[in-house]
C-alpha cells in the first residue's frame, strides 16, 4: 500500500509535492567503499535537487583534505570522551553509508570522537560538541553511545567556514532516552554534507531537532533504524533559506521492527531571491512492521518572491497490521491578511512580521528544552528577518 499527496502550488514560491519510488532507495547500495556508489550526475532521485557544482568535489572524488574543522567536546562528570582510529569496533554499529559524500567521508576521517555515557546515567547538563570550520575541505566521524536506561542530550553546533562530509552515529541503549539538537550555523560560504543514522534499542527513546541557519549549502540525510520492539523516534527540525541558499534535508525512517513509532514534524521559512528548501521524507513501513504508529508534516513559509520549496513526503505500506501512518505537506505564501489583523491592533509592520514568523517556529523551537539555546535561536530569525527588511 503506497499513499501519493497530489501536487500543489503557491504563489510566487514553488512547491512540489509527489511520490519518489521507495523502493529505489531500499535497494540501493549501502556500502563503506566508494567504488559501490557511481558519481551523481544529478538525474538520479536522490541528487536531483541538488546542486551539484556546489559540492566542492564532494561527490566525485576531486575534494582532498587540507583544511581544519576543530572539534571540542564538553561533558558532565561521568561522560567519557575518546579520539579513536578507523578499526574501533563501534564506528559503523548504526548502519553504512547511503551515498556515495557519505561513504567518502567514512573513507577518508583520519580520526573519529566517540561519547559514551554508561548505562542507568542520567545527565544534568547536556554535552556540548562545538564543530568549528577553520577553512578548506575536511572529513569526519562521531560516534554518541547512550547506555541502556541512560537519559541524555547532546547539543552539537556548526560554525565557521569550511566545506565538510561527516557522518553521525547515535547508539540508543535499550530504555534509554537521547535527545541531540544539531545546530547548522555556519558562515555563508560553508558546505556541509552528513548523514546522521539512529540505532534505537528496545524501548528507547530518540528525539533529534536539526536547526539549519547558514551555509552556502547544506545537506543532512537524518536516517533511523530499530533495533527491537519499542522504540520512539522524534523529528523536529526548523530551517530559515536566505538569498542563494540551498538548504536539503532528506530523511528516511526504517520501520522493520514490531510496535516501534516515529513522529516527524519539519519548518522552514524562505526569502530572497534564488533561496532554495528541499525537504524528503521517507517512511517504509515493512512487512514484519506489525503495531507501526507514525506520522510526517512539513510546512514552508515563504516569504519573499523569488523562494522555492520542493517538498515531498513519501510512506509506503507493506502491512495492513499497524496503529496508524499519515502525512503532510504545504507551503504558503506570507499572508498580508495577517500582517493587517495585528497592525489593526497597533502593532507596526516590522514587529507583526515578527510575531508571525516566530509564532510559526514557536512549537519546534520549544522541543529543544534549553531555554538559553533557545533564544538564542529565536534570536537568530529574528536578525534574518531584520536583514532582509533592511
């Protein structure tokens, strides 16, 4: 059973919403060696929106390593935080590479950063990954284990300049709970390519909120998979497309396992001129999957012309045996309507733009639960409103 939303349009922005075949991408190879993985051409279904002359060579092999992206960990008492070498046991626990940028980055990490936190611990504060781009094109690897009954969260935020393919690993114990807010914050000529893959153990708990701000471009391929009944998968992500940008966020969620759910709940607002969103969202609900409770939506804001959205969310069914699958999508245009209600109740224009988009973020930004990370994102959409009125 395969549902299709049709097609829908917006004024002045674009939207496309349709079915892309599943099954192409469960089929694909998944692989640790670059060979397995021809070089995109972009007429392939998972390239075809993307930009490839802005990889930076990250898709066929010409980007060599020579430049930095500093990493510095910071972790409550009881974490342990190691640098490892490429035969460590837990690198590749949560599933291979999907494409070829990421089986590139898994070839070519020189070292890869590892945070456990023991089984039955249950964090005060969250550990801190700070990933700072010091120029040039880099590689890399992490690797965050919560052990069984632990409860976690784990901020990992993106600065600088530099074009990067890293891929992620979060090892999710049996009833542990792990929440990971990454933060793409990078200066406007930065690339950032990864894969993030979530192992989730019996009765667990995973919530990730993604948050894409900078970046010349940027690609996240958010990935989940169950590793025994139970498990609980939750993703949030905002992003706000400015001028040029090329923001791409293409999630699939593995449903292969009995009486596991995900919610997924994705919004993006875009202005300027040639501001480009792309958002995916695949769902497979397996055979075996009996007891699948899951849900998808994704809503754009646009809110200048010259922005386009394309959005297409994808669930396919092979058992009749579930609780319940839906999903959803749309993009809107800035609505005057809403800007005149508020600046009838004297409220200037530039403010009641404000609250309008805030209002929009308001309910992801609030899944975060650390209020100082919080404002300062609010923080941050309002400054991209504010320079695009400027």
């Amino acid at each position: 059973m395969a549902e299709t939303i049709p097609a829908g349009s917006t004024t002045d922005g674009v939207i496309q919403v349709g079915k892309q075949p599943i099954d192409a991408r469960v089929s694909a190879p998944a692989s640790y060696d670059v060979a397995d993985f021809p070089v995109p051409h972009g007429r392939e279904e998972d390239w075809r929106f993307t930009p490839l002359e802005r990889l930076r060579g990250l898709h066929d092999g010409t980007a060599v390593a020579d430049g930095g992206v500093k990493v510095e960990v910071s972790a409550p008492e009881g974490v342990t935080v190691e640098t490892v070498g490429r035969d460590d046991a837990r690198l590749g626990r949560a599933g291979k590479p999907v494409d070829r940028v990421a089986a590139q980055a898994y070839s070519s990490f020189e070292k890869a950063s590892v945070v456990s936190v023991p089984k039955e611990t249950v964090l005060d504060q969250p550990v801190r990954i700070a990933v700072h781009g010091e120029g040039g094109t880099a590689f890399g690897h992490q690797v965050i284990e919560v052990g069984a009954f632990a409860e976690a969260v784990v901020v990992i935020d993106h600065t600088g300049d530099a074009t990067v393919a890293a891929n992620v690993e979060y090892l999710i114990g049996d009833g542990a709970k792990l929440t990971v807010v990454s933060v793409q914050d990078w200066d406007d000529t930065a690339v950032h390519v990864g894969q993030h893959t979530a192992l989730v153990g019996r009765d667990a708990t995973f919530k990730s909120v993604v948050v894409t701000f900078g970046g010349d471009l940027v690609r996240l391929h958010p990935r989940v998979v169950y590793g025994a009944p139970g498990g609980e998968a939750e993703l949030y992500g905002l992003y706000f497309t400015d001028n040029g940008q090329h923001q791409e966020h293409r999630l699939f969620i593995d449903h292969d396992t009995p009486h596991c759910r995900s919610n997924v709940a994705y919004k993006g607002a875009l202005q300027g001129k040639d501001a480009h969103a792309v958002w995916i969202g695949d769902v497979l609900i397996r055979a075996a999957a009996e007891g699948t409770d899951t849900y998808e939506l994704n809503r754009n804001l646009v809110l200048t012309d010259g922005a386009r959205v394309d959005s297409v969310p994808n669930l396919e069914i092979e058992t009749g045996e579930i609780v319940g699958a839906g999903h959803a999508s749309a993009t809107g245009r800035f609505e005057d309507e809403q800007l005149f209600y508020l600046m009838a109740r004297g409220i200037p224009a530039e403010e009641a733009r404000r609250l309008v988009v805030r209002g929009f973020f308001a309910e992801l930004v609030q899944q975060i639960g650390l209020p100082e990370l919080e404002e300062r994102l609010i923080a941050k959409i309002e400054a991209e409103l504010e320079a695009s009125v400027g």
